[in-house]
C-alpha cells in the first residue's frame, strides 16, 4: 500500500490496537449520492477478511470511512470517538487541505455502546 493515500477511499477497523485499512483508487470506487466510497461495506469486508481471526461481528471493534466528495474535490475521514487515534493516523497520510475529519455516531462499537448504556449512565450521574 502506497505511504500517501491521495487518491484513495476506505474503511477501516481498529482491532487489538491494530489499524486493519482497506481502500481502492477512486478509479475503482463506487458512486453513490455524489460521492465515491469504498465498494464494500464494513459487514462485507469483515466476514471475507477478519471474522476468522477475531471471532466478533464487525461493528465489535472501533470503526470509520473515508469518502471523495466529487463536487468538492476533497475526502472526509469519518470516525467515532474510540477510533479517534486511528483516524488521526490516516489523516495524516492525507494532503491536509484535502481531507477532513468527522465525527458519526453511526461507526459505534462495543466500547460506545457500553458507555451509552442506561446502567453506564446512572453509575456516572453518581460519581
């Protein structure tokens, strides 16, 4: 995989401290609602790739999305907070005019889900 990611599009898991990245050229992306994304989803890619070595479903670990926003000219690399760290990492092999990051919800995993949690919530309010 090329040092720069200019040009690129993906997803991303982060599993045991690890980035597990996965992107094409935008050549090779899928449009989709004037944008061009990687053409798998993150189930798809975890099923093929990954399941087998980590034995959890795909939106277990951390997660995130890069997509090229065509009219633009420029990436957004989105994240969740548990893959913070992760995205930094990737944005920075981005031309940083180019690619900005965003926070979404929708990339929860285990670690999220837990916080978010009603038992969570009212052992916080105690503290």
């Amino acid at each position: 995989m090329p040092n720069t990611l200019d040009d690129r599009v993906g997803i991303f898991f982060v599993a045991d401290g690890e980035i597990l990245l996965h992107t094409c050229s935008l050549a090779e992306a899928k449009a989709k609602d004037g944008l061009l994304i990687y053409p798998e989803s993150h189930e798809q890619v975890w099923t093929r790739r990954h399941v087998e070595n980590y034995g959890v479903e795909y939106d277990y670990f951390p997660r995130g999305r890069i997509v090229y926003v065509r009219e633009h000219d420029y990436f957004v690399l989105y994240h969740n907070e548990c893959s913070r760290q992760a995205a930094l990492e990737i944005h920075s092999r981005y031309r940083t005019k180019r690619c900005q990051l965003a926070y979404d919800l929708s990339y929860r995993c285990h670690q999220c889900r837990s916080k978010r949690s009603s038992v969570w919530q009212r052992l916080r309010r105690r503290s």
